[in-house]
C-alpha cells in the first residue's frame, strides 16, 4: 500500500484546508452595525460542506445575542456575519480570512470577534486582531500552538501576538487536553503498550508529541514514535508487530493517507486496538472500514451528543430546533457558548467597553478574568493562554461507516 502524501510547499494551507476550510469573504448575508453600538464580527466558512455547520454555528450567535436582547449591559451590539469561504470553489481562502480580520479591525465600533472554525484560519486573523487589540473567541480551533507552547511549532504562540498581549481564547478544548484524554481512554481500553505513528506534519506531530509524554505521566508504556513516509510505509506494520503493541495511535489527517494505514497496521496485528484522534473523527475515513475492523477503532473528539451536556443546555437544544427546526449541528452549542462568553465580557466591563484601545483591553481583560463560569458546556475558567479548563472530550467507536458515541472521557491535561 502506497502512502498519499501532501507537501509542505503551500504549506498547512494545502493540508489543513482539506480538513477544514478557511475563505473568502461575502457581506451579502452581513448583520449591518448600526451608529452608536458595539460591533461583533464573526468569520466563518460559509460555502461548500462546511455550510451545514458554519450555519448553525450562526444561528447559535444570533439565538444568544436575541436571548441578551440584542444587549451586553448597557451596551447595544450589532453582529455582523462575514463568510470566511471562497465563493468560487466553496474551498479555502487565505486572502478572504485576512480581509475579514481587516475588516473588523478597521470597523472603530469593533468590540469582539466570534472565529475562526479552524485553526488554519485563525493562524491569519489572529496576528491582525492582536494589532488592533480586539477580543476574539473561537468555538472550535484544537491547535495547542495557538495559546501555547507544548506540543506546538517553533515560535508558537508567541509569533501571533505582534504586541505581546494575549486577545485570543476558545471555548473547546484544545489538543494537550485531547492528548490526555487519548491516553485515558487507552488506559480505559486496558492498553499496556502504544505504539505511535505521525503523518510528519504539524497537527500529526504534535498529537504524537503529547500523547508520548501523556503516556509516560501514566505509565503506559510507548514502544515506538515513528513519522510516515514513503518509504517506511510498508514496514511500519511489521515493526509494530515485533514491538509486542496491543495498542496503536495515528496522529494525522484522513487525508495522509490513515485508512490505509489502519488497515495496514490491523493486517499485521490482529486484534489490536487502534486509536486516532479529531484530524480523523469524518466520514471520509470511517466509511472504510467494514464491522470487524471498525470494532477495533476508538477515537476522540471535542464535542459530545447533546444528552451528555449540562441540563442547562438542554433548553438550548429544545430552543434551537424549536427555532430553525432542525437540531443543531455539532459545533453549534460552542458558538452559542462563544457569543454568551463575549457578551459577558462586554457586560464585565461595564462603563469601560467603549470602541476605542482602552475600551477593547478592558473587554479582553474581562474576559481573561472568568474564572468557575456555569455554561451549557459545564462550569469552567479560562486561563492565563486563553484556554477553557473544560476537560470532557468524547470517545467514540465506528459502526456502519460512521462515528458512534461510547464515553465521556475525563482528561487530565498538565496546566503548564
């Protein structure tokens, strides 16, 4: 079996975009602002497969700020949705992403800024929102590299915070804690030997990064760390096997070619527990396994089933459908999280969130300041990188081509 490889020309662009996409910018759909108000932007993509989400992700945004009455204390916000997908190809737009971070920082009502979907994306609009000192929350960027150092990229966090001052936070966990909680469900799975593989590209490489120091924090013991290539592809499987592995994990993308190295792996190994995490947790890798081998696969993502969230999400699972008839998309109640978080914020700063720096810091200010917050996605802090202390991921297991819920996983992620 032959590995597809992605280059590293283009970068994360080519790669990360295939997973989940950034672009273009389209104000058709744009909530205007209104003279004397407080501005909240949001970037996501709104073309192509991410359509389905991103939109629920929307009308998350809107249902909350429609509970607040269109108010943060004292405050009247407008929304403004910008689309942070290419018209053209329903793909990802780099320039689209930019110009949507330009754009709220250039707006002087701009109080806050709701995104991006992926980490990709907020690698760009970030550095352009530290500049101009604005709030931002995204509902669903995992990269550690975008808060923190440990596991991250040479330079990350630190290259996207031009003026030294941290603006940015998440609502979802983020990858150390997904690491943590891999190792868990290992340990749940009675695992006593991991041996791990990477796609060598940085979301890969940082997931087998974490997992290897997780695992040693709790004594399971890791028998290999090894990047894929092509020419190792074939014997990778083998070396596995002689390793005396009963447990296997992939860091990486479906699309470096991980179905064909489950399949691999499985081959040489019968019976051994295969794990992976979010970069496969879709339906492009889980429709390639038939029920016998997708037994043996467990993977964990950021979000849960909506029985699993506090009671009082429940009333915005009913509310929501009740609504826009339908139940909401998976990221949706992160959204409906990230706009509640920034309104608080808002709300926090009282008389000192006016559209000006002072204004901006007392607002980024409040909201590094949450500390025990009761939210639909549990009680929880935001910490001195911006990350949530949310713990919870979900483990799933494959059945009929798709993602089945198993667990809640408790992680235990380190608090450096």
């Amino acid at each position: 079996m032959k590995l597809r490889r992605f280059a590293l020309s283009s970068c994360l662009v080519a790669v990360l975009s295939l997973v989940i996409a950034a672009g273009g910018g389209d104000d058709d759909d744009a909530r205007s602002a209104e003279g004397g108000t407080l501005t909240i932007y949001s970037s996501l993509p709104l073309q192509g497969d991410f359509l389905p989400q991103s939109e629920d992700i929307v009308r998350a945004f809107e249902l909350a700020l429609e509970q607040h009455g269109g108010q943060a204390g004292d405050a009247t916000i407008a929304y403004v949705s910008l689309d942070g997908a290419s018209v053209e190809t329903g793909g990802p737009d780099p320039d689209a992403v930019s110009a949507n971070a330009e754009r709220a920082a250039g707006d002087e009502t701009t109080i806050a800024y709701l995104g991006e979907f992926n980490s990709f994306a907020s690698r760009i609009s970030i550095p352009i929102l530290n500049e101009a000192g604005i709030l931002q929350i995204s509902p669903s960027n995992t990269s550690v590299g975008l808060t923190r150092a440990e596991g991250a990229e040479a330079g990350e966090p630190d290259m996207y915070y031009p003026t030294g001052e941290r603006t940015y936070g998440r609502v979802v966990p983020a990858e150390h804690t997904q690491a943590a909680a891999l190792v868990a469900y290992m340990k749940g799975q009675e695992c006593t030997g991991v041996y791990i593989l990477h796609d060598d590209l940085p979301y890969g490489m940082g997931m087998a990064e974490m997992v290897e120091a997780y695992a040693a924090e709790q004594q399971l013991e890791v028998l290999g760390n090894d990047a894929i290539t092509e020419e190792n592809f074939n014997g990778l499987p083998g070396t596995i096997q002689a390793s005396g592995a009963d447990c296997f994990f992939y860091g990486g993308f479906t699309q470096s070619g991980a179905a064909e190295m489950f399949h691999a792996v499985a081959d040489a190994n019968p019976g051994i527990k295969m794990f992976g995490a979010d970069g496969v947790a879709e339906a492009a890798f889980t429709e390639q396994f038939g029920p016998e081998l997708a037994a043996q696969i467990f993977i964990t993502n950021p979000t849960l089933p909506a029985d699993e969230y506090p009671e009082s999400a429940q009333a915005f699972f009913d509310e929501f459908e009740s609504t826009y008839g339908h139940a909401p998309e998976p990221y949706a109640i992160y959204g409906y999280e990230a706009m509640n978080v920034a309104l608080l914020a808002i709300e926090n700063a009282g008389e000192q969130a006016t559209p000006d720096a002072a204004g901006r810091a007392a607002v980024v200010a409040q909201f590094f300041q949450i500390e025990d917050r009761e939210s639909v996605l549990g009680t929880y802090s935001i910490d001195q990188n911006g990350d949530t202390t949310l713990t919870d991921f979900g483990g799933y297991m494959v059945k009929d081509g798709a993602l089945v819920f198993d667990e809640v996983i408790e992680a235990a992620p380190s608090s450096g």
